[in-house]
C-alpha cells in the first residue's frame, strides 16, 4: 500500500488497555504453631480457650517452648542438656558437668536463668516482650535471637558431657530449627 506523500502522519497506535486481574482465590488463614496469622501479620490464638499459646520448636536437637503469656510477654525456655546420671556409664565427668553448670548463672544475658529439673535436665529460661499487638514476624525474630544466644551455652555444656547423647541429638535434627507438633 502506498501512502501519498502529503497524506498527513498517522496516529500513533493506541495500547491495548490493561485487564484488570482477577480477584486471586481466597487464600485458607496462614498457621503458625497455636496462632492464626492475620493479614496484617498480626498474630490471633486458634484456641482462645487454651491459655498460654505455646510454641514449641527444636534447636540443635533440643526442644524449645515459646508461650505468649498476656500482651506483648513472651516466655522462652530450652531443655539444654542433662546431668549424666551415676548409674551411667562415663558418668566421672558428673563433677565438671556440675562445674560447668554452675559457671553458666554469672554469664548469662539479663533475664534469663538457668536451673536444673528433678531429673537433672538442665532448662534456660528468659522472657522477652513483644510489640503489641504481637506480629508473626516479632515473634519469629524473637525465636531466633534466644536460639541463637543459646548457642555457646550449649556448646559449654556439651564439651562438659552435660549435653545431649550423640544419638538423641542426631535423632531429634540436630543443626535444624523445626516446629514441634503441638
């Protein structure tokens, strides 16, 4: 076809007009542990009736417990290790166990504590608070700091023979962080 030189310059070809898209499907409510995770990221319990919402997730094959005791108070708790008992076999470093366990109080970060159970399992404690309302991803970030500040005190219990047996930790997934069911 041939366009007559004086013909005057053609409009410029308009573009297509974008289509709205559709409305994505209804997406079912995101879960973390005990909690409903709103849109916002703010965190609901699933079980209003129950009281604390816990948590409980694994680190370096120990179990964790995370608890939501009232607006923005967090309670965080390990089961770091054991007191190998005088029945067991190796059981000679029970003194440096005691010893090294007795070292972690001084050390500590501030509110936290350290005991020792009945059944000389050895259990951190510390709390920390949360933005309120409490958010899915404050309360990831405050999983993670206790996990990662528990490291070398399981590392010293460890290397005192108070740690966990090899083959428990390698059972539990040790070096993974998981969700505990419940």
């Amino acid at each position: 076809m041939l366009i007559p030189a004086d013909a005057p310059p053609a409009a410029p070809a308009r573009p297509a007009e974008p289509r709205s898209p559709a409305p994505p499907p209804a997406a079912a409510p995101l879960t973390l542990g005990p909690f409903v995770v709103g849109e916002d990221g703010v965190l609901a319990p699933r079980a209003p009736h129950r009281h604390p919402p816990r948590l409980r997730f694994a680190w370096r094959g120990r179990r964790c417990e995370a608890s939501l005791e009232g607006p923005g108070e967090l309670r965080l708790a390990a089961t770091a290790g054991r007191i190998p008992s005088t029945a067991e076999a190796g059981a000679g470093g029970r003194g440096a166990a005691f010893a090294a366990l007795g070292a972690l109080g001084p050390t500590l970060p501030p509110g936290w504590r350290v005991a020792l159970t009945p059944d000389h399992r050895v259990r951190f404690e510390a709390r920390a608070r949360l933005a309120v309302p409490a958010t899915a991803t404050g309360l990831i970030a405050a999983l993670v700091g206790f996990a990662l500040a528990l490291d070398p005190y399981l590392d010293r219990l460890d290397s005192a023979g108070a740690g966990w047996p090899a083959a428990e930790t390698a059972a539990s997934g040790a070096g993974r962080a998981k969700i505990w069911p419940g």
